[in-house]
C-alpha cells in the first residue's frame, strides 16, 4: 500500500474538518467553508531542512522550475525502463497529495517509474517543501502556476511531445491535473489536451465537496477550491479513475460522480474494503499498467 512519511511530521489529512465544519453555525456558511477548506486543502507537512538534505538534495534527478510569478519550486524527473515493444515511452506527470510532499515520497515515484516502465516526473507545489521553508504559502492558484510550469518544463524544454505524457493526480492532486488536462497553457508549443491519458487516484470533486457534499459547494461557490466537476468533462484523453470504496477522507462518490462525467472513459476500479491512505499499490500499479498498456 502507498504511504508516504507525513505522519511522523504530523501533518493531517482532508478528513479533520468534518467536525469542524458543524461547529461553526452562528457563523456564516460561506465565511465558515471558506476558510476551513483553505485550511484543510493545503496542510503542506511541517518538514525540517535536514530531511531534504538527507534526501531530496542529493538526488542527480533533481531539477528546479519558475512559475510565470518567479516562484523557485523543486521537481524530480525519476527515468524508469523502457516498455518492451511499446511504440513510445511514456512520461507521468505526477501530482501529489495535500498531507505530502516531494520529499516524502521520493521511495513511491521511484517505485511508479520501475514498476510501470515509465519516466516520472513529480514536481512540487509552491507552498510545499523547500518552497514552504522560503516562507510561501500554498494555494489554489500557486498549484495551477506550479503544474503548469511543470508542463512548460516537459513540453517546451524536454520537447517531450504531449502525446507522451499522462497527467497523474492523487487525492487533491486530481485538482490540478484536472485543471492541466482541460484547457491550454499559457506561453507553452504544446496542449494538453491531446496528451495520451489521465490518471486519477482518490478524485475529489471539489474541495467543498469533499468536506460537505454538493450542497454546500453550491451556497460557497466562490469559495471553492478546484472544482473538478465543472471541469473534467472538457478533458478529450481516456480518463482512468481509481478509489476506495471504504474511503472516509474522499468519499468514493467524488470518484463515481466524476467517471460519470467523462467524455472517454478508461473502465473504473473500484477498491473493496480499502480507504484513502491504504489503496493497495499491487492493485494499482496494475490497473495502472493495464491503462498505460492501451496509450503506448
């Protein structure tokens, strides 16, 4: 199963603000959505500097992108074998989930790229890791600046051709994959909608719609943070989407409500028995490959 190390750093996960939520009445509903799904979307883990330089600062693959804001963000281009027989070598555009960080899962994306026979490339949010340590702060739009300087990085200066790449989001990393795969991007040779798929582990909806369902979403529309339902429908690539059916963080109906959505669906899995932080990575990188297998 995929863990990665946040526990120790006591980070905490999507599911906290349950609670929370209810215990604001007397207040408004907007103001009290608003800033608890701030709160909960991005609960960047507090990681001291010895852990990335034990780590993440010693690796050859390391390499740093600018967002269009001069944000310095670190990524990490993990190179896996090569797919025999295959007519193109893939490239995962991975985003991670919101108690993580690159950091932490450096041992995951090491084992995604052998594993998969693919070339991975996992870049970091502003407001994450070392960014985090350079005193910014994370947010809805510093993810979208942080994917889409990911992208430029691949398309614009590896030429890596879209056609090679999947966008791959876990958890709230499905928001900015979504939003990557459903719409152009500014000042790159190259679109996303014509990469070869997308992956998804664990989507959420929408963050609101994580923490109080659809209807509260619509009475702090402004308020909400990347709504996923307004836009995979504009995504053009199979869609693969995996989640657990026992999942008390993202409820394993932001998953179905999404495929159903789609415009060219990948066949579902749906994990019996399992949650959000103990998805099974035998089942996974299975279904993973059976995805990859049909784009190569």
């Amino acid at each position: 199963e995929y863990r990665s190390d946040a526990s120790q750093f006591g980070s905490s996960h999507f599911a906290s603000g349950r609670e929370g939520l209810s215990c604001q009445r007397g207040v408004s509903v907007q103001f009290a959505m608003g800033g608890l799904v701030a709160t909960l979307a991005f609960p960047a883990p507090p990681v001291p500097p010895y852990y990335y330089e034990r780590d993440l600062l010693k690796r050859s693959d390391l390499v740093y992108l600018t967002t269009f804001e001069d944000e310095r963000i670190p990524a990490v281009h993990v190179k896996g074998p090569r797919q025999p027989g295959s007519r193109r070598h893939l490239t995962l555009l991975y985003s991670h989930g919101n108690a993580e960080d690159i950091g932490l899962h450096l041992p995951y994306i090491d084992e995604l790229a052998r594993d998969l026979k693919v070339d991975v490339f996992s870049y970091e949010y502003v407001g994450y890791s070392l960014s985090r340590l350079q005193g910014a702060q994370p947010t809805e739009d510093g993810c979208i600046r942080s994917v889409d300087a990911a992208w430029r990085y691949l398309v614009d200066e590896l030429k890596i051709p879209p056609k090679d790449i999947v966008i791959f989001g876990r958890s709230i990393g499905s928001g900015p994959s979504v939003d990557l795969a459903s719409r152009k991007v500014e000042g790159s040779s190259g679109s996303p909608l014509d990469v070869a798929g997308v992956l998804l582990q664990s989507p959420i909806e929408s963050g609101a719609r994580v923490i109080a369902g659809p209807i509260t979403s619509y009475l702090g529309y402004s308020l909400d943070i990347f709504r996923n339902y307004e836009k995979i429908d504009k995504i053009t690539a199979p869609v693969a989407i995996m989640h657990g059916t026992a999942d008390t963080v993202v409820k394993v109906t932001n998953g179905e409500n999404l495929h159903k959505m789609l415009k060219s669906p990948f066949r579902p899995l749906w994990i019996d028995g399992h949650g959000h932080n103990d998805m099974p990575n035998d089942r996974c990188f299975a279904y993973a490959k059976s995805f990859l297998d049909t784009l190569r």
